[in-house]
C-alpha cells in the first residue's frame, strides 16, 4: 500500500532542519540524510535503519518489518513524529552511524555520430 503525499509531507517537515530528501521506491519512500538512507516509509508508518546509535533515544520504538519478509526496522509510533526534537536526533542519530555512501562509478562518455 502507498503512502498518503501528507504523511510524507509532515516527515519531511518535521526534518525540515537537516539535510534530508525522500525519493519514491517501490511504492513507498526511501529517507536520506546526509546521503545515507536512514529509514523508510511504508504505509504510513516511519521505520528507521538499526544502528548500534544511542540505545536510550530508540526504547520507544518497536521492531518490527516494514513488509512481511524484511528484517526488522525501528517502528517510530505516531507520538514521537510529532515530537520534532526527539525525530531530528533520532534521524541524524542514525545517518551518524551509518556508513558513507559508495562513490559512484563515473560513466565513460560517449560521443554521437554526427548527422548528415
């Protein structure tokens, strides 16, 4: 099932003070920040990549799949997306402790026959 647009909209509001971006993956969202996938949207529900971040500032989310088959994610329940402070930390938290994104391979560039 996909996300309702304001669902996304208030997430990324709510994050609005750091370097994030949503990009629209199978039919949910895929969150960044700082270039480093830190979680996912997926029917409504925020769910955040495990990281060995801060054990304290995570006790009060759930494990639990995004989608019957994957690996448990942090489930954030609906209270803590509206406590901006706490969504920030958390977020940033877990960009902190992920891994910097691989560089991309560079394309050679090709050049186009001319036309006649």
């Amino acid at each position: 099932m996909a996300n309702h647009p304001d669902t996304v909209r208030f997430i990324e509001d709510q994050l609005g003070d750091l370097n994030i971006r949503t990009r629209t993956m199978f039919g949910e969202h895929a969150i960044y920040c700082d270039e480093k996938v830190v979680g996912f949207i997926c029917d409504d529900t925020l769910f955040l990549t495990p990281t060995d971040a801060e054990a304290a500032l995570f006790e009060r989310t759930v494990p639990a799949p995004p989608h019957p088959g994957a690996k448990d994610y942090r489930s954030v329940p609906g209270e803590l997306l509206e406590d901006r402070d706490w969504l920030q930390k958390a977020v940033q938290a877990t960009a902190d402790a992920r891994p910097a994104p691989r560089p991309k391979k560079s394309r050679p560039v090709g050049r186009r026959p001319e036309r006649e």
